[in-house]
C-alpha cells in the first residue's frame, strides 16, 4: 500500500552501494559509521519511549523512528561548524551531528547535566557552542531564524552554511513564504531541509497541501528543489552534499524534500486513528530505512551479520548508559529557576 | 549643548554604534531610500550600503526572526517595525524565540537585538496603527522593554540598549519624533533600568514614561506655581522596572499617581502600584493610590474621541488635584 509515493523521485533507489560510495567520495568506515548512528538514533528513540511509558518523563516527546536516514544522511553531508536549526522531532539530526546521547537523556528526563540544564526538554535541545542552535517548539521557527542565521553568515564571510530541518506541517505555515522568498533575494547560504513524514499530527500532507510536492513551491522563489526518497540515507547523503556544496560556493538556497515516515504516534499520546495499521506496517517492513541500508550493505559485503549484532548490542549499551547518567544526574536547582532569563 | 530631535538623536545613536561596531545592522521595511517610515534612517543607507540597512520584504514575523537568529551567532540587529501595533505579527520570534533561547538552552546562549518599534496615538492614525502595547510586551521574562521620553535619553538608551546581551523592545512615541531637546556631541550611556527624575516634588509621585512624561512635566510646571508640588518619575525602562526609585518617591511625597497611554486593564499600572503596596513604601501613603490610563477601547479615528482615548494634561491635572485635595 503506497498511496504516497504520488510523484516521482528525484532520486533513483541506490542500489549499488559500492558505485554510490565511490562517487560520492564515503570509505567502508563511514558507510559503517552512518549505518551506526542510524541504529544507535532508532534505540535511543525506543529508549526515549520506555522511560516515558515508565513514567519518568515530566514533558512531552516527539520520536523519530523511522526517519533516521535523513538525519544521518543530512548530518553526515554538513561540515562541523556548519549551523544546525531543527524542529520538535530532533533527537535523530542532534544525534547525527555527533551530540552526546548522555546530555540529551539527562535533558529528557530534566536533569541539570543536560543540554540545557533541564530548561529545555526534549523539543528545545541546543548546544549553541556547537552552532547547533536547538530544535524549536515552534512549527516554522527554524525558519525564522534561519534566515538572521544565514545573513550572518553572508556578512562575516565564512563558509559556514545553514541547515534548517522542518516538518511537511511547517511547509503550511506563513513563515514558511517569509522565509524563503528573503533566502532567494538575499542569496543566503540556506538548506532548506523539509523532512515530509507524510503528517503533520493526524494531518495528511496531500490532504491539507494544496499543492504536492513541496518543491514546485520553491521553484516559485526560484530555488532549486528536489523530491527524494528520504529513506534511502545515500540519496540524502548525495543531495544534502550537493546542496550545501552549492550554498558553500555562494549560489544561494537550496530545498530539499525527503520523504519519510515515522513510526510511533506525533507525540506521547498517539492512537493512531488517522492512519491504517497496514500503512504503519509496510512502512515499517518495506520501507525500514535501517533494514534498507543493511541489506545494501550486506549484498555488497561491507558488513555481515556479526558485526551488525555487534553493532546493536554496542549502541543498546551506550543508550542503556546514557538512562544510567540521566538517573544518577541531580536535579536543577530550584533556587536557580529564575536563573538565565536575563545574560 | 545643541538641541536635536528625537528623531535625530535615535538616528545618531544608531549610525554612530554602526561605525564603532560593524556586527551592528539595521533590518526592516523601507529603511533605504525612503529612510523609515519616519525618517529615522535616513541618509544611512548612502553610508553604510545596503548589507547593513537590510531592507525587507513586507514580512515582520521574518524580521524580527531574522533579527533573533543573527543576534544568537553574535550579530547585533536592530529591527525597525514600521509601527508598534506589527510586533503583533511577531510575537512569535519575540516572545517564543528570542526571550526564551537563553532560558531554554541552560544559559548558553545570548540573544542581543533591539527592536524599534513607533507607538502611540495622536496622528489619526486609528486603532491598528496607534497603540501603545507596552504592557504586552512586559508580560514575557527574558524581554526588555525601554520606552524614552526626551531626545537625551533616547540616544543615551539606545546605545545601553545595542549593547546589552539581552532582546530589547525599543518603543518610540510618534508624537516625541519633532520634539527637541538638548543632547551632548558623541557618546554617552545611560543605564537601562534606572529610573530618571524629571520634575523633583514633594506632594505627589506621578510614575509615567514615554509621551505621557511630557505631558506630566507641562502639569507638573503648572501646579508648582500655586504650590503643589508635583515629582515627575520618569520610569524610561519598564521591564525591568526600577523598583527602588518608585518607593524612594512614594515615601518622599506620600501620594502616587502612574499615568500610561496604554489602555488600563492589564496595563503597567498595575505594576507600580503592586511595587508600592508590597514595600515599605505602603505605610507611607496619605491618599489611595491612582492610575490615569487609556480608555479600554482602540483608539479611535475622530481627533476629539483620539484625544479623549488617552490621558490629556488637563485629565492629569485634575488628577492630580482630586489627589492632593484628599478627595478619594
Ligand atoms: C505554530 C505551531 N502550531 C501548532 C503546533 C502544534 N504542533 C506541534 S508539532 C505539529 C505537527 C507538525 O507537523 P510537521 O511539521 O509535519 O512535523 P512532524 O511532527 O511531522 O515531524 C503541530 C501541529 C506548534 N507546536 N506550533
Ligand atoms: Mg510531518
């Protein structure tokens, strides 16, 4: 059952992934590394949902299982000190851009030793020092600041560029035209990442979008815009890659929209009315981003099982560590909660 | 000292931090050429080109987004709003984005950017370009609200304001643009939070800000020729408010008067009064303490019903007068 795949990719399925790698410039260790980060976000994800099954999460959480190719992918292709501006489902691209999954679970479950000291929570982790400006509670604010981001950058004349990561909801809200239109006049050193998991909470995409996909809307800003399979993490490595070697060389923005599909409910309560349990499973069976990469990468030997098992049992230990320094961390001082709100 | 505009004196302050720090930028609607919708910029475009006077699409909820996104990686923008009342289509960025960052990250990061904002009736302007949202923008922690009443004090907070780590709401009155005042060559600071009195009395404490600081001290000048003697407290920083010089006045004069052109419910006065009626200050009240606001309506087009909306100086001086007479 694939009613989404209304249009065609931009990209084709990779199916060599020797011939792929080899064009795109990735050695077996980082197609290694991708693939690990891919495992290591998906159990973090199923961790993140037991602690709060078991009760030991004051706020909410939106997981992004299912969508780890496109965060791997994108933050495999961006360079370190390149700016990172993302949305409420944002554990996956913090944990591609290399974040330390024990200050994220202590963020999650509040603890002062977390990002940011238990302020934030799940939907607003930051690490500005790592120009990783946070996720936003806000549908449509990475977009906002994206752009102060991106003129920042064109006024100091670095090299960096702006990754802004954003839901198909996001691609409805106004700013979503404000933000776009002054990227393209301004020729601003913008990715445009628009990570369609087909529903905006309960919405679907094709039922609330005039207009699908998303990137004939950039093209009306004149920016170049691609529809790809976003769980092909190859296909986001490859245009992700092309994108900010475009926005790096000063051509301007760039859109990318990568189709995806996320497999537990919008947020903490989720009963999944709004989409079939056949849906849920050939997405989760077929299209599995994880099961995907292995199988390429098995058919072309650059990994056998052991060394998957390994994988997962290595990552299962580094999330399983991460609940242990969350646990043992203190909590914020309530003295302090008035601490920050002024520098 | 020359006598400027306040008008002038913003432009100074603005073009003058541009030529000592280059992260300084300007961002809003028509700010080039035509030089703002009130001349405010006028002429910096020629100076410091068109990467610095960044002029936008019609497009406040980017505005002030951008603002609050260049200023977390170290710029320091000053967004114009072509009036107060479009901050209304970026509360957003305002108040979700840039107030909280700082909070919301653990204290990592800083957000310093000024947004200008002309507010205020008296132009005919009506209701959706004529109102004095202050008290709105005072509801949110991690905001600074500045509101200058003279020239000198418009320069002076507008450079504490450049520089300051923090997002600021910098709110201009309209009417304040023509008016001139003395104000020294080159730079000076004066410190935000510090409250300013513009008019020493011992009868009775009028907190005010803004326009309505103008029309206090016409009062003020008035009653003090037959012996009242009225002390003008002009806040000049709303949030944070300076608690201490409110409740150093009260206990001096014994009565306590704010004025704002804001409407009434909600609005600061509130504030003040709660200041003094939870200090020390309380038990030295010889009267109840009043408020004088703008009607809780929007501000109308008509110019007897516009004037009527907000506190004039005969209303102020009526208030005045009920007050030290003992009437309530
Ligand atoms: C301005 C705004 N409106 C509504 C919401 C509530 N909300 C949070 S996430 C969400 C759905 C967003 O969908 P999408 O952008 O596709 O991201 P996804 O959750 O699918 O990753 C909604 C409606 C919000 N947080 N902000
Ligand atoms: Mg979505």
């Amino acid at each position: 059952m694939t009613t989404w795949k209304k249009e065609e990719f931009d990209n084709f399925e990779t199916t060599d992934v020797l011939e792929k790698s080899s064009e795109l410039g990735i050695n077996q260790e980082k197609l290694i590394d991708m693939y690990r980060t891919m495992v290591k976000i998906r159990i973090f994800e199923e961790m993140a949902d037991k602690q709060y099954a078991l009760g030991k999460v004051h706020g909410t959480m939106h997981l992004s299982a299912g969508q780890e190719a496109v965060a791997v992918g994108a933050g495999f292709a961006i360079n370190k000190g390149d700016y990172l501006l993302n949305h409420h489902r944002g554990h996956g691209h913090f944990i591609a851009s290399g974040a330390d999954v024990n200050k994220m679970m202590a963020e999650f479950l509040g603890k002062d030793t977390g990002y940011c000291h238990g302020r934030g929570g799940s939907m607003h982790i930051a690490d500005v020092t790592a120009n990783n400006l946070g996720a936003n509670g806000i549908v449509g604010g990475g977009l906002q600041l994206a752009v102060g981001v991106g003129l920042a950058v064109q006024m100091k004349k670095t090299d960096q560029i702006v990754l802004t990561i954003f839901g198909d909801g996001a691609a409805n809200e106004g700013i979503f035209h404000e933000s776009l239109n002054m990227a393209a006049i301004w020729n601003l050193p913008i990715l445009y990442l628009c990570e369609n998991n087909q529903y905006g909470m309960s919405a679907n995409v094709v039922r609330v979008s005039a207009k699908t996909p998303f990137k004939d809307r950039a093209a009306a800003y004149g920016i170049p815009g691609y529809y790809i399979d976003g769980n092909d993490v190859l296909a986001v490595y490859e245009f992700i890659r092309k994108a900010a070697d475009n926005a790096r060389s000063g051509k301007g923005p760039v859109f990318v929209e990568a189709q995806t599909y996320r497999y537990f409910g919008h947020s903490k309560s989720d009963r999944n009315l709004y989409r079939t349990k056949e849906e849920i499973d050939y997405w989760k069976s077929v299209e599995d981003p994880i099961i995907r990469f292995e199988k390429l990468l098995l058919n072309a030997n650059l990994i056998d099982i052991q060394s998957i098992n390994m994988i997962k049992e290595e990552m299962s230990k580094v999330i399983d560590e991460s609940v242990t320094f969350a646990e043992n961390s203190p909590e914020p001082d309530v003295k302090d909660v008035t601490e920050w709100v002024y520098a | 000292m020359p006598e400027i505009t306040y008008r002038e004196a913003i432009h100074d302050a603005m073009v003058e931090e541009m030529r000592r720090d280059e992260n300084v930028f300007l961002i809003g609607e028509d700010i080039g050429t035509y030089g703002g919708a009130f001349g405010v910029s006028a002429g910096m475009l020629a100076e410091f080109g068109p990467e610095r006077i960044r002029e936008t699409p019609i497009s406040e909820l980017a505005i002030v987004g951008a603002a609050a996104g260049a200023a977390m990686v170290g710029m320091k923008p000053i967004a114009e709003l072509m009036f107060m009342d479009f901050i209304l289509l970026a509360l957003e960025p305002l108040m979700n984005q840039a107030a909280k960052a700082r909070y919301m990250f653990g204290g990592k990061a800083t957000v310093p950017m000024v947004v200008r904002m002309p507010g205020g009736s008296g132009t005919g302007a009506a209701a959706q370009h004529s109102q004095s949202l202050e008290s709105i923008l005072m509801h949110i922690p991690g905001i600074k609200v500045v509101a200058p009443s003279t020239a000198y004090d418009a320069k002076g907070l507008l450079l504490s304001a450049i520089r300051d780590p923090n997002p600021i709401c910098f709110v201009e009155h309209k009417l304040l643009y023509k008016v001139k005042g003395e104000v020294p060559v080159g730079e000076y600071t004066i410190p935000l939070g510090v409250a300013d009195i513009k008019h020493p009395g011992d009868d009775i404490t009028v907190v005010t800000s803004g326009i309505m600081v103008q029309k206090s001290l016409a009062v003020a000048q008035k009653l003090n020729q037959e012996g009242i003697s009225v002390e003008v407290l002009d806040l000049r920083t709303l949030r944070p408010m300076d608690s201490q010089a409110i409740i150093n006045s009260v206990k001096k004069t014994g009565r306590l008067l704010v004025v704002h052109e804001a409407v009434q419910t909600g609005g600061w006065a509130g504030e003040v009064m709660a200041v003094v009626s939870s200090s020390e200050a309380f038990d030295y009240l010889d009267a109840p303490m009043r408020r004088l606001a703008g009607k809780d309506v929007p501000i109308p087009y008509n110019r007897f019903l516009e004037a009527a909306a907000v506190p004039q100086e005969a209303d102020i001086e009526a208030e005045i007068r009920a007050i030290v007479s003992n009437k309530y």
